[in-house]
C-alpha cells in the first residue's frame, strides 16, 4: 500500500462512517429519585434549570447544571413554601419554569387547607437574571374563565402568540373528569379569550382508575405542533396520549387537533418502569437532539393511595423522529 495512503486511510474512514451510528446523548436515563412532574428550561446562559413536584407537596425547589445527567448533584435552593393556611397552602403541584419578556415565571397547582383537593392555578414572579437570586412575587391565581378544580399549566409560544395549556374539570360538571384546555394570553399574567376543550378522557387507558387528561407538554416540530398529555389513576396506569395540529392551522379551533386513538409511551414490565408520564420538553445544549422528561416508578404494586406513595422518578430520553414527521417516544427504561 502507498504510505501515504495507509496513513490517510483511518481518517477517510471516519469521513464515510454514517452518522447514524453515532450514539445519541443517552438513551433513557435517571435524573432524580422521587421528583415527580419534572420540568428543565435549557436557558440562554447555558443552564438547564430544573423544577418538580416534590414528595412532601410543601414547597418549590430550583436547581440547575449544564447537563441533564448532572441536575442530580446541583444543589436544590428552596425558593418558595407554602402558606401555612388558606390559598397556597396544600398540594404543592407540577411547578414550570419560564422565561419571559425579560422576567422568569413559575406556574404551578396549589390547594387550600380547608379543600387540599380544590386546586387551583398560580403564578411566582421574579425579575433577576439568574431566578436562583433575585425575589420570588407571588402574583396570586391564574383565572381561566370558571372556579373548579385545575391544575398542570403550561405555556408556550407559536406564530408570535403565547399559549396557555392546562387541565380542568368542565364548568358545572360533578364528575371527576378533566379534560385539556388551550387558550391565548394576554401577557404571562392572563388569559385573552375564552377557553378551547382540546381532548377528553374517552378511551379505556385514559379512564383506568380515574377519567384523567392532565399534564400538557408541546413540542413544535415539522410542521406540526405535538401536545402529550397524561391519562389514567396515577398508579401503573398512567400513560401519555398525544395530539396534534398543523403549525399553520387555529390552534383555538378544536377541530384542527387530531389525536391518537393509542398511548404513545406507557408502562414497560420488561425494564421495571411503571406509570410513565407527566412529561416536558426540552434539548441538548446543541439544539440538535429533543430531550424528554417524564417520571416513573420502578414497580407495579403501590401500597394504599398512589398520590402518597413518593417514588415517582425523574427520567430523561432523547426524541426520535420517524419519516412522516411524527415522535416515536420508545419505552420507558431502554
């Protein structure tokens, strides 16, 4: 062989080698045991910061890293407790961090002493540029249009409009059902309009044990905007359901949403993980690769209420995109 050939021949084969083969940043991997509900905002300063349900429902913690995988040895800074009576003072639930307009913002679901069970939306406040300074305001409840039981905000940005997405029980309604809400914003603070039903729980997985559609998560990719959301008891049940909308389309029309007749990411004997779900959305620091996270637990069999069992865990997997544009979310733990 020409010398000069054998010694540029490694680095022509590294040229050829498809970069499918390429190993992705994980496939499925622990992030935090017992945090539930996670959510990561991958900011502009190169920090992913992170919040969760914690499992004592009493307070909000923020932590932050410059990857997924090491949010578990950031230090978790308690930014705010709750009251200890009236609003805000019971079931401390599904807090999101923001960045908006300069401001970072966190919606989350809190109870009441008398009715722990009677959340409602709320809204923490703080102008710093780094939110583990500064001050946390509370700026009280987000109203969306009727007082009955809602949860599990989200909010997101298409087209030059802010959303918000969120879960409640239909106005008037004594059943136990909650369904997933769209409507526009007038700024972080409110709503513009009136509400839009996107989904209902109708579907066996998504009425095991309770009629629950809950946790909204979007994701804007190929044309399309993806919303998960979470159905079923919150036990080995639980699973993530999907719509979907064209980019281009109203997203206030009901009728431009498709969704999936089946879940699209439920529980896996075969790897231990158990009651998949209450997701978010997130990269790698080089926008390259979508990140999922979600929580699990790693058994079946949960003694007495599911809501008091603490060992829902925090995981984290990358996206994959199949050749029609839509997400293949796999299975938990592989």
């Amino acid at each position: 062989m020409n010398p000069s050939l054998r010694f540029a021949l490694p680095a022509l084969l590294a040229l050829l080698t498809p970069m499918a083969q390429a190993a992705p940043p994980f496939s499925d991997t622990a992030v935090l045991s017992q945090r539930a509900d996670p959510h990561a905002t991958l900011h502009s300063d190169g920090y992913y910061y992170f919040v969760a349900t914690v499992p004592e429902y009493d307070r909000i913690e923020l932590r932050r890293a410059k990857t997924i995988d090491t949010l578990s040895k950031a230090n978790a800074q308690v930014i705010w407790r709750a009251h200890a009576r009236g609003e805000m003072s019971r079931n401390i639930w599904a807090p999101e961090l923001h960045h908006i307009d300069g401001k970072w913002y966190i919606y989350f679901t809190a109870g009441r002493s008398d009715a722990p069970f009677d959340v409602r939306l709320y809204v923490l406040e703080n102008s710093a540029a780094n939110p583990l300074t500064g001050k946390w305001i509370e700026r009280g409840q987000l109203k969306t249009g009727w007082e009955i039981f809602a949860l599990d905000a989200t909010t997101f940005t298409h087209a030059g409009v802010r959303y918000l997405a969120w879960t409640q029980r239909a106005a008037g309604s004594k059943e136990h059902a909650t369904n997933i809400y769209i409507a526009k914003m007038a700024g972080p603070l409110k709503l513009d309009g009136k509400a839009t039903l996107l989904s209902r729980p109708e579907y066996k997985w998504e009425t095991t044990g309770h009629k629950v559609n809950e946790a909204p998560a979007v994701i804007i990719r190929h044309g399309r905007v993806f919303m998960t959301y979470s159905a079923s008891a919150t036990d080995a049940n639980y699973c993530l359901g999907l719509l979907s909308a064209p980019a281009g389309a109203n997203l206030l029309d009901a009728a431009v949403w498709k969704k999936s007749p089946l879940p699209v990411f439920k529980s896996n004997p075969a790897a231990s993980k158990f009651g998949p779900g209450h997701n978010a959305f997130t990269t790698t620091p080089d926008g390259k690769t979508d990140i999922m996270l979600y929580h699990a637990r790693n058994y079946r069999d949960i003694k007495g209420e599911a809501l008091l069992d603490p060992n829902r865990h925090t995981r984290a997997r990358a996206v994959t995109w199949r050749a029609d544009g839509t997400p293949d979310f796999g299975a938990p733990g592989q």
